[in-house]
C-alpha cells in the first residue's frame, strides 16, 4: 500500500493517508512539553465513513494494552465529543460545516494530552482547586509518565507499519533528552517540569561555588541544589519502575543511535568495584 504523508503544528503531528483507501489516515503526536508525555509518540488510526463530513470520522488510538488518559482506553477507543464518543454542547460537537480531521487531532494533542489528565476524567475537575484533588493528579502523572515510557518502547519495538523511520528518527534525537528527564524525576522532581540544560546547571554550579568561596561561605559538598521542585514525596516504587524503563529505554536509544554516552559511562562507573 502506498503513502503519502504531510505534517502539521510545527513538525509535532505526522499523517500518512493511503492512495489507494482515501478513507483511511494513520497520525502520530508527539507528547506536549511541559505534560507526563513530552517526547513520546502516540499512534492513531482514522477511518471516514460514506457519509463524512456529515458524520465524524471514527478514530482507533495505538494504546499497546495501557490506558494512560481518561479519554484513551486501553481498548483503543478514544473518549471525544468533537467524535461523537463523549457527550458535548455546542462547538464541542461535531459541526459537517467546520469540523475537520485536522481539528480532531490538535483536540487530542491540546485537551487530552494535557499538564493534568487527572482532571480529564468526568467529575473530577471540581478536585482541582483543593490540596487532595492536586496531590492526586500529581500521583496519576507519575504512573502516567511510567506507561509514557512504555509506550516508547512499544513503539520503538513494533513500529507502526510506514513509520519506522520516523519513529528510529524522533528517538535517536530525543532519546537524551528523555533520559536525563526519567533521572531528574527519580531524584524527586515533579514529572513533566523543565530539566535543567546540562551546559547551565553546571555554568551555576560553577558561579554558585565561586560566589561562595568570595564570601567566605562554601558550598556543602561543594555543590548546591539546581532541582526546581525538587522533594516530590514519592513510593518507593516510582524509583524502582523508572530504575528499570531507564535500562530498557538505554538500550533501545543506544540501537537507535542516540547520543547516551553520558549514561553509559555512568552506568559503566557504578558496575565498577569501588577501590580499596
């Protein structure tokens, strides 16, 4: 079957349509920065019925077995009133006059894969404004990132037909990126905030250090704590899951090309046994 393909929003949503089955279309997203799925890829097939644009398209979500949002169930059904599948009011519906396909996805990039999906789930947003309701979400996200990355490595294992390159691509460039972000969480930070550059934190650590001998004052350790957020009160078995997706993801990144020789090397000195 022949494809041809064309992307949207800034190169962050790909789509492939069959030349021979002008009724199907494969999309992929990639997961907002700032939310528990930054960086990871998130696979959906559409099919248009007869009667479209009078009736929405029906959309089938890649979920590899994980329900990692309200609105996207492990089955594959994607819950969205644009589609017909939730109930909605007004421009939430599906309008044949001005609804478009390309709506439907920037929908599931912008409102379901968002910074608290938690909230996602009927009812619940009258908890966001209360202490309980955010401590919550922010317990969902972490399993949220955890099912994130075994999303990436369902697809970095079983590309979807037609997307290997992209998929090899997309995480051969941020397969870095996406391991210093699963570290700076298990060392207590919030999933999804912003990881310190590499090259800054040490130019701060630098300053900060400097700063303090001028004044008389040193460091402990001669370091000092660059985590934003840091002291996310987590079970131990946040740490203990990353622990094992980072090893996976660190194999699959190095067969892709990634650059991870920092986390090789890393890995490298602590299976080295420590001098006498």
């Amino acid at each position: 079957m022949n494809y041809c393909s064309s992307d949207f929003c800034a190169a962050s949503i790909y789509v492939r349509v069959s030349e021979n089955r002008m009724d199907l279309l494969r999309a992929v997203m990639i997961g907002p920065q700032g939310t528990p799925y930054h960086d990871g890829l998130f696979f959906f097939d559409a099919q248009f019925p007869a009667s479209y644009p009078a009736s929405p398209p029906t959309v089938y979500y890649h979920s590899g077995g994980l329900r990692l949002n309200p609105n996207l169930y492990a089955c594959g059904k994607v819950c969205l009133s644009l589609l017909g599948t939730w109930e909605g009011h007004g421009c939430e519906k599906w309008n044949s006059a001005h609804s478009t396909m390309l709506q439907v996805l920037i929908s599931i990039q912008a409102l379901v894969l968002n910074e608290k999906p938690y909230f996602n789930e009927p009812g619940y947003e009258t908890y966001a404004n209360n202490a309980s309701g955010q401590r919550t979400a922010l317990e969902y996200n972490d399993t949220t990132f955890q099912y994130s990355c075994r999303t990436m490595l369902y697809s970095l294992r079983r590309a979807p037909q037609h997307f290997e390159d992209l998929v090899a691509g997309h995480f051969r460039e941020r397969g870095r990126a996406i391991l210093a972000a699963c570290k700076y969480y298990m060392e207590g930070n919030k999933v999804g905030s912003v990881v310190p550059d590499e090259d800054d934190e040490d130019k701060e650590l630098e300053s900060a250090n400097a700063e303090g001998s001028s004044s008389g004052v040193k460091p402990k350790n001669n370091q000092v704590d660059l985590r934003a957020g840091a002291g996310v009160v987590r079970p131990a078995s946040f740490k203990t899951n990353m622990e094992v997706l980072f090893e996976e993801l660190l194999m699959e990144f190095n067969v892709k090309g990634a650059d991870t020789k920092k986390f090789c090397a890393e890995k490298l000195k602590k299976s080295q046994p420590a001098a006498a």
